[in-house]
C-alpha cells in the first residue's frame, strides 16, 4: 500500500505491550474502496442499522482484563449513513 491512500480502521493499533511480539503500527488497514466493498457485500442495499464501537487505547487491566482508554458505541442507518460510517472508521471516532 502506498503511503498516500487513505487507510480505514485504528492506526494506532499495535502491540499491548512492548514484549508482546506485535508490530508497531496498525495490525488490519483497507484503502477506502476496500472498506467501501466490505461494507456493500456485508449489508448490501436493505435498509437497516449498523452498529459499531470504536475501542481506542487498549490496556491490560491488573487482572488481565482486555480494556480500551477511549470506548464509544454508535449506531448508523443504513444505507443513508454510509459515508457518515466510513468517514468515522477512518478518524477512528471514540
């Protein structure tokens, strides 16, 4: 991928921990069209909802427990808010 398309999904999202063995760096980027695509196939042209949450800044707890800084939950209509949803999958809304 070239370093000027436009990625979608978290781009902070790398490793937990520093010895984790994960890759600095985003570990799922898709260039606009490919979001565009995944979202046509998977909801197609019936109205309905999408719901997402956005988990930003993820953290183990002292118990282990798998938890995000920045949590926001979010409803689209579909397809009305198509662009609404991949405009805010891409800047990452939480």
């Amino acid at each position: 991928m070239s370093a000027a398309a436009e990625t979608y999904l978290d781009l902070d999202d790398g490793p937990l921990d520093a010895d984790d063995g994960a890759p600095a760096g985003p570990s799922i980027t898709l260039r606009r069209s490919e979001a565009e695509q995944w979202l046509d196939i998977l909801f197609g042209v019936r109205p309905g909802y999408v719901a997402v949450a956005y988990g930003l800044g993820p953290y183990r707890t002292a118990k282990n427990e798998y938890r995000h800084r920045k949590w926001r939950e979010v409803r689209y209509p579909w397809p009305a808010q198509r662009n609404t949803l991949l405009t805010d999958g891409k800047n990452g809304v939480a």
